[in-house]
C-alpha cells in the first residue's frame, strides 16, 4: 500500500492542489516523491520545491512534528526542474542532538539534481527575545488584491494566475505586473495571506513551509522595481539561485502578514534581496535571496 505523508485535507481550489502537491509519497530509506504545480513559466516553481523539502525533512526528525519546528533553510536552485516530471527527494540526516537536528535535502529528477537544501530543526527552549519593529503600511483592505487583478485580464496568465495562485498579495507601493514602478527604488512593502483560510490541524511546520512557498514568486521585486522592470518584459530572465530562511516565531499564514523587502546590490546579472516578515506587530521571519535578473537589453553594466 502506497504510503504518504499526512496533511490535513482541503476541498477548496487553489489550496488543496498546493496541499496535494506537499503531500509527498513515502517511497522509503528517507526518501520522497512529489508532483508539480502548473506554472505559466513553463518549469517547475522554486517555492514549490523548497516546501516539498521542507515537509520531506521534517518527516525524518524524532519525536512529535511541533517538539522540533524548522528554525532555518539554506537552499541553492541548481536546474530549472520538468513540469511533467515527479520530482524525488532524498533526506540524508546529519545531526540528531540533544537540542537541534539537521539535515541536508537533495531534489532530483530523472537521476539529475535540481535543488539542494540544508534544513535546522530546534526543540522550543528559553532564550533572549526580541525583533525589528514592524513598519508602518496602509491597512489591506485599503489595497488592490492580486486576485480581483488578475481575475480582471482576459488572457492565458490572467486565467492561470487568479485559478492557481494560493497566495493574495497586496502591495503598498502598487504592483509591477504589467507595468514598470512609478518610483524606481529597491524596496517595496505588500501584505499577503492564503486566498482561503489553512485546514484545521494545519501545523507549525506546514504553516512554515507555506510561508517559504508564497514568497519565492515575489522576493525579487524589489530588483526590478529599481531597474524598471515588470513581469510582461519579454526581455528580462529571472531565476531563484539560493534562498535562505529563518523563522524566528509563530504565525498563520491565513491572516494577513506584512512583508518588507530591500534589495542593497544588483551587478553581472544577479540581484540579492533582504526581506523581513511580520504578524501581529511580531517579527516571524527574515529571508534573503539571490536571484538571476538579466535583460537582453541591457549589453555592459558596471563590474
């Protein structure tokens, strides 16, 4: 009998095929096999992987899924992966000691590696506690959806966006789908949350990986926000190259976080940016990601 890890179940589309996607099946000797999400780009989407990973390590660690919660992630994307082509992970575990324990993830598909991951685990333990306070921004409510956006174009990635895309973004400084920034500068602000609220006995580790999942699709904005780029550039090439993660508390990804990206250097094709994650005024994870932005257009830039 085929086996599976457990996650809670959802009726509801786009979150139950996102769901389906993170439920991995068991194929033994720590490892995975999961499917793919449709993608507009044509290849398999970075966020998706790096959750996958997240959920197939977890499995691996003792003791009960909450006594050890995934406190980081450091992940390099090394080949665009096959939409139609399961991907297989492989868990190898590193350190099991009295507090953390750490393992490494390798994706591969048709024997080829396509990501790679180092995943920490912590028991919950009494420490020093504070964050960065959590920046001014209009309320959500206040902004235009990605949802009602995307619902609103009538063509192929407008249909493909408002019936896939799990996550509703809002941004603070307006998006930059179809159109260049009005203002060019690295930075921007946008709340985001699932388009339906997460099934109860969703976990912290699930909730974890979800946040991971959500936010590779928008970490390099602020790269292009600076550089007069949008999403429809027929020029421009944009691919995750490593993203890392801390979770530092808590959270539902049902209601509404506040993101805070900055992006402090783009040169020879490449743009890093620092994000920061907030809920409830609490500080609930940074991020940081180096991507490929590269456009045709552009022949010389400095070194």
């Amino acid at each position: 009998m085929t086996a599976f890890i457990e996650l809670p179940e959802c009726d509801t589309e786009p979150l139950a095929s996102i769901l389906n996607t993170l439920r991995l099946e068991k194929l033994g000797d720590n490892r995975y096999r999961g499917t793919n999400i449709r993608q507009f780009t044509g290849r398999v989407y970075g966020g998706q992987i790096l959750a996958q990973a997240t959920v197939a390590a977890s499995d691996t660690v003792p003791g009960e899924p909450h006594e050890r919660l995934a406190h980081s992630i450091t992940a390099a994307f090394l080949r665009p992966g096959d939409l139609d082509t399961p991907t297989e992970f492989e868990v190898t575990e590193l350190n099991d000691g009295r507090s953390f324990s750490t393992r490494s993830v390798r994706a591969m598909q048709n024997g080829t590696i396509i990501f790679t991951a180092r995943i920490s685990f912590q028991l919950h333990q009494p420490g020093p506690s504070y964050g960065a306070p959590m920046p001014d921004a209009p309320a959500p409510e206040t902004l235009q959806s990605s949802v009602d956006f995307f619902s609103q174009m009538d063509n192929w990635w407008g249909h493909l966006m408002s019936t896939t895309n799990l996550i509703d973004i809002r941004h603070v400084e307006g998006n930059i789908y179809v159109k260049p920034a009005d203002m060019r500068q690295p930075y921007q602000r946008m709340w985001i949350r699932t388009r339906t609220p997460m099934p109860q006995g969703s976990s912290r580790l699930l909730q974890r990986a979800m946040l991971g999942y959500a936010a590779d699709q928008f970490m390099l904005e602020p790269v292009m926000r600076a550089t007069g780029l949008s999403w429809m550039n027929k020029d421009m090439s944009v691919a995750t190259l490593d993203h890392a993660i801390w979770w530092h508390r808590n959270f539902d990804i049902s209601d509404w976080i506040l993101a805070e990206l900055e992006s402090p250097s783009a040169q020879n094709g490449r743009g890093l940016v620092i994000a920061k994650f907030f809920q409830n005024g609490k500080h609930i994870a940074t991020m940081s990601q180096e991507g490929m932005v590269r456009v045709r257009s552009i022949t010389k830039q400095d070194d």
